[in-house]
C-alpha cells in the first residue's frame, strides 16, 4: 500500500523536529494528521454558492435576517495553526430567502480552507450576495488565533475583529447600526 504524501510528510516534521516516528505513541500519528487535514480543508471540494441554492424559497419577506453566533473553526493559512471564534450574519432578503441552516454551511464551506480572516469574511459576504441577490449582507467574524496566542506575540487575551458589507448595510447607516446592535452585546 503505497503511502499518502501528507503522512510521508508529518513522517519528515517528526523525525526534522527530533522525534521518532516509530515510537509507540506516533505510529498512527501520520495517519491522523492526513484523516485531520482531509477534514480541515474539505472546503475546497465543496460550493458555499451551490449550498445557498439548495434551499433557496421565493418570499415577500424584506426586514433583515440576522444569524449569530456561528461557530467558525479554520486554519491560518501562514503556519497552519487554527483561528476560531464567531460569524455574525444578516441580510435583506429581495424576494427570496434561504433556509437558515446554509448561512452556517456556507461559513463552514469557507473556513474549511487554509484562511486568513479577513478573505473569509469577504468570501461569506460575496458567496451570499451573488447567489441571493439580497438588498445587502452584513458580515462580522470575530476570532482568536493560535498564530498570535501560541507563538510569536503570545497574547493570550488578543481578539480580531472582521466586517464586510454590502448594498443596504454599506449604504445605509441606520441599518448597519440596527445590525451592529443586533450582534454587539455578543461582541467581547
């Protein structure tokens, strides 16, 4: 059975960082490493836009469609380490609606990629904006990263904070702050 190239490779960072890769407690550990990956990153194998219209329903309904608190769980695309946190989303339905459990399919779809956090919150934004046709998206991802509390900085307590909008929230200040009020009492 040949070996997969991901466990060939944590195979090497064991042995490069001096450990043993035949040591009893990292036998299976290149196999787990790979079956991890495969999930972290099956988000390059899937459509966040073909997720919104598997669910997509014509409705009247135009005031905004606020979910929050969506759990996002990614990889830094600089040293692979995880980012995590909360997605914020809303938008302002113009004649079709989705169903509400795609809002998070589609951050997962995104975060389930090697990410920087800033390119996350556009590509929710953008995902929504295209496939729905809203009269605008609200998009704030707050996380903390391994990156900067594990290494380099270590600032445990340190926080980032993303936002892309569009359409009505862009150009409306009354309903970007309705949104912002909407989220802010879960914002640290």
């Amino acid at each position: 059975m040949e070996e997969n190239k991901i466990e060939a490779a944590v195979k090497t960072i064991l042995e490069n960082i001096g450990e043993d890769p035949n040591r009893e407690g990292l036998l299976k550990t290149p196999e787990r490493v790979s079956k991890a990956y495969e999930f972290l990153t099956q988000g390059y194998h899937q459509d966040a836009n073909e997720v919104l219209r598997s669910a997509m329903f014509a409705e009247s309904y135009s005031e905004m469609v606020l979910v929050k608190d969506i759990e996002v769980y990614s990889l830094c695309e600089h040293h692979l380490l995880p980012f995590f946190g909360k997605a914020h989303i809303a938008y302002i339905p113009n004649g079709t609606i989705v169903g509400l459990s795609k809002l998070p399919r589609v951050v997962d779809v995104f975060a389930r990629r090697l990410q920087v956090q800033e390119r996350l919150t556009i590509e929710i934004r953008d995902s929504i904006q295209e496939t729905l046709n809203p009269l605008g998206v609200a998009v704030v991802i707050e996380c903390q990263h391994l990156c900067m509390q594990m290494r380099g900085v270590n600032k445990q307590n340190s926080l980032t904070t993303t936002s892309a909008f569009s359409g009505a929230f862009l150009n409306d200040d009354k309903t970007r702050k309705e949104f912002i009020h909407l989220i802010a009492n879960k914002l640290k």
